[in-house]
C-alpha cells in the first residue's frame, strides 16, 4: 500500500501505466477507522482493480462550536487497518493540502441538503459536496463508496454526481451495526457506559418506527415515543424523508456527543 499526503503525489500514483487502465474505487472517510469503513473497503476491493482510501477530517464539514479538535485521530492504526484491508493507494493530507491559501470555490448542494442534518449543521453539507468533488476529480473514480448510516450525505453526493455529470457512479452500502443494534460510528467512543446504553434506544426507535410504518401506522410517532421514554438523550429529530429513498431518520444528543441513524423503510423485512 502506498501512502501519500500531497495532491501532487496522488495524482504521479494515480497516473495510468501502460496497458488498460484501472477500475478505481474510491472510499473517502475521516479515518479512525471501524468496521463500517471495512465493509466499504470490501465493496471497493470486490468490486475495483484499485482501491484508494482518502483518510481526512475535512474543517469545512465543522459548524463551529462541533467536535473538530476532538474529533478521533489515529493515522497509524488506519494505515494498518488500511493496508489488511487490501487498500492499494491512501490519501491522508493536511488541510493546507486541500484548502490552500486564497482557496475560495465551494459547492452548495439544493433543496437535499437544507433539511434534516442540513437544518442543524448550517454549512454541513456544503462542506462534504466540497471535499467530495475535489476527491471525484482528483482521483477520477469509476465509483465510489458511502455508507447508507449518513443517509441525506448519499442523497446529496448523488445529486452532485449527476447535477455536475460526474462519469462516476455513488455506491450505498448498507449500515454496519454493534451486535446490541449500535451504528458504528467514529464518534461512539466518546460515550460513557451509562451513555452507550442511553444510545441504544435510537436504534429501537427506528424499528419501532420501521415495524409501525410496516403495520400501517405513523413511524414518526412510533420512534418517537421511544426516544422520548429515554431519560438520557435529547431527541433533535425524528422525521422521514426521500433520502435515497424512503427512510425514517433521527439525531440524537447523549450527552455532549451527537449521534444519527436510519432506517429505509421500503427495505424487505
Ligand atoms: P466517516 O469517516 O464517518 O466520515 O465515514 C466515512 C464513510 O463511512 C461514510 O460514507 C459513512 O457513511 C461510512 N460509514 C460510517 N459509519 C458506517 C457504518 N456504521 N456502516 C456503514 N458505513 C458507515
């Protein structure tokens, strides 16, 4: 696996040698790595001939006062994460990399990115369509890699492929959870104990909500009545929405960590 942390290096990677070239797949996450990212990675590998990993905490995704500082670092554990996973090319730059001096471009994703996360994270959006496109031209992937655990972020990266006719296709890989039903996000080892049990109850309120909406009833109501039965969490919201389809989606605070998750609710039972 070759690591490189410049553009300048990616790109003399990147270039083509003799002969076809390469099926590329892309996987663009913030690192700290968990088997969420792996079941991506496992896409990408069965899928590509090259696999590259982008490993960056990109500030502009941050609103201020969010967990950017304490956001969870550990390139050497991810660059040998990275490489058992059969990585071939991983990108880990600085921001001075990717937003230089003077940089000024940004891409405002519509109506996909206005509600929702987009609501409570103003700029949120704007970010992720930013740094996405730079990765999209970039590397020039044949397809690249999401988690369906960020929902509206599918629906807003697919709108920007094909708003901006990116020859490239988004792949949605369905979300990886904790045997106790915990979406395995990043951001789940800032929970205490007492938290992570408080936690629990967003991934009950979905297939509360789930199992209602199967039996004909509000699976908005349904979810949140289980979330608002748990003293430990501060419910943000609990809604559905066309995110890439038909999906029932919350975010939660536990304490000072914020957590999302969703649920498709055309998906087979
Ligand atoms: P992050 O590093 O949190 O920005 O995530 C990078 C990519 O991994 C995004 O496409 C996420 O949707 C995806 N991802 C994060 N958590 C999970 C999970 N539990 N299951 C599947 N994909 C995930």
């Amino acid at each position: 696996m070759k690591v490189v942390r410049t553009v300048a290096d990616l790109r003399t990677a990147l270039s083509p040698g003799p002969g076809r070239a390469p099926r590329i797949g892309l996987v663009p996450t913030m690192g700290a790595l968990h088997d969420g990212h792996l079941s991506l990675l496992a896409a990408a590998r069965a899928d590509c001939d090259q696999v590259v990993l982008s490993l960056f905490v990109n500030p502009a995704q941050f609103g201020r006062g969010e967990d950017l500082e304490k956001y969870p670092r550990d390139e050497a554990s991810d660059i040998a994460t990275a490489e058992a996973a059969g990585v071939d090319l991983l990108f880990a730059p600085q921001p001075e990399q990717i937003y230089p001096d003077g940089y000024d471009t940004w891409i405002d994703p519509g109506k996909v990115g206005t509600y929702l996360e987009g609501t409570a994270r103003p700029g949120h959006f704007r970010g992720v369509a930013t740094i996405c496109a730079k990765l999209f031209l970039l590397v020039k992937p044949q397809r690249a890699y999401f988690g369906r655990k960020d929902a509206q972020q599918v629906a807003v990266v697919k709108q920007l492929v094909r708003d901006l006719e990116l020859p490239m296709e988004i792949v949605a890989c369905p979300t990886v959870r904790d045997a106790d039903g915990l979406a395995l996000s990043s951001r789940n080892v800032f929970l205490s104990p007492e938290e992570r049990a408080s936690a629990l109850a967003l991934p009950r309120a979905l297939q509360a909500g789930l199992a209602a909406h199967r039996s004909g009833s509000d699976a908005v109501r349904a979810a949140r009545a289980v979330l608002d039965a748990e003293p430990g969490l501060r419910v943000d919201y609990v809604a559905e929405a066309d995110l890439d389809g038909p999906t029932l989606a919350a975010a939660v605070m536990v304490g000072s960590t914020r957590l999302i998750d969703n649920v498709l609710l055309d998906a087979e039972a």
